[in-house]
C-alpha cells in the first residue's frame, strides 16, 4: 500500500488565496501548463500540472488520456491532512474493502524541486511506499494525493527547519515564503524532501474540503465512497504580459 512517513505509517492572505492555493494574479504570469479536470462525486476540480517536473507531468497526462483514473475512489481520506487516489483496485472495491494494494506495475523517479514546490495546502503529489523498502523514494505509477493540512505553530515549523537541515546538509532550507504560507494557510511541510509534488489545485478546494471533511472507517476509507469519475486534459495556462 503507498504510505506516507508519520500518519500514514501508524495505519490568502486572502479570500480569493484561500479558496484556491494559487492566486489569478499569481498565475498570470506563470508559464504554459497543462491543467486536468477530476471530476468527482463531490464536484470538479481543477488541476494545474507543473513544467518543473516533466516526468510525473506526462504520465499522469498518459494516465488520463488513457481512462485510468475513470471510475476510481479517493480510497484513503486524513481529515485535516490529505485525500488519496488512483489505486486500479479501488475501481470495484466492495463496501468496507481495502484499496491501495494495486499500482500501474513501474514507478518514477523523485522530482524533488524545493524551496519553489513545497506542501502547502492544494499540492497534488505523488504516493509511494515507504523508505524501508524504497530508499530512492521512487514514486506511485499512479496514486497521488491532494494536501489539505493544517496551519503550523512557530514551534512545529522550527522542528520542520530543523529536518530540512538534516536532510540535506541545509542546501534547501525553509524559506520565509514556505513558512508564511503553512503559517497562514496550511500544508504538511513534513512531507517536503520526501515525496514529489507535481501540481496544484486552481479550482475547486471546496470539493477537496468536503471530501476530506467525509467519515472513514478503520482504514481511513470514506464510509459513503468518493469516486473519481472521469478525469481529462483542458487547454493550457497561458504566459500573460504584464499590464503597462
């Protein structure tokens, strides 16, 4: 099953920023991206996927394309941290079974890009299995995760400074932004330097919201399902000049 450290192993500023993790603004002037729509039971959303990480971008446009997302649950739900999905076996999972054991059979290579991408609240990241039996930190064929998270103290981002130093000799520390942005809005910045993020919601976190606010069983599982129904590829963002 695709674990997360921590959690998963025991198992804007403004009204606008809040509501999506990336500002109108703020992407106006981002280069091209190709954006994908989930469309849930609970609503759709929007998808923005990133250039910085070429790999996990062009296959999931591939899983996409090809319907294998079509029909899928968000099998395992953490309020307060995440909402997980792409496992095949969860596509005709009986009430109450557990999903997550089945992956496409091949697995990608860590795209880590901090300090720009980190987990704040609206990532899309990749699922994998845990460091004792992938210490390259290889990536899900398929399974990705939405990062809902909550607001960190002074004191949990200090202890967040303090691994990021450890992980990589200090090379990629904690900067003000990062620090701002779970301060104020949210993530889960103990997952930075471990799992690759690969997009970010532009709309529709209501949705993640309500999904992540969803009952679970004993295996964090939505006890009324959340299904994927059909996801697909929109036109891109286009690079905006800024105005005279």
């Amino acid at each position: 099953m695709k674990q997360f450290p921590s959690l998963f192993a025991i198992s804007l500023f403004s009204t606008l920023m809040l509501s999506s993790p990336a500002s109108a603004q703020e992407r106006a002037f981002e280069p091209s991206r190709r954006e994908v729509v989930l469309e849930t039971t609970s609503g759709n959303i929007r998808i923005a996927l990133f250039n910085e990480t070429p790999i996990h971008r062009d296959n999931f446009i591939k899983l996409v394309r090809n319907g294998y997302y079509d029909g899928t649950l968000f099998h395992r739900v953490i309020r307060d941290f995440m909402i997980q999905g792409g496992a095949d076996d969860s596509r005709d999972a009986q009430e109450g079974e557990v999903c997550g054991e089945t992956d496409t059979g091949y697995t990608l290579p860590a795209e880590f890009r901090l300090p720009k991408l980190f987990h704040k609240r609206g990532m899309v990241a990749a699922a994998r299995e845990p460091d004792e039996s992938n210490p390259a930190k290889a990536s899900s064929g398929a399974q990705f995760y939405i990062v809902w998270g909550r607001k960190q103290s002074k004191r949990e981002l200090q202890r967040q400074r303090e691994r990021l130093d450890t992980l990589d000799g200090g090379r990629t520390p904690m900067t003000d932004e990062m620090a701002r942005f779970y301060s104020e809005i949210g993530g889960t910045p103990h997952l930075d330097g471990a799992y690759t993020i690969f997009g970010e919601v532009v709309e529709g976190m209501d949705v993640v919201d309500r999904i992540q606010r969803q009952a679970t069983d004993e295996h964090d599982r939505p006890v009324t399902d959340e299904r994927l129904m059909r996801a697909y590829v929109v036109e891109v963002t286009t690079q905006q000049a800024p105005l005279p």
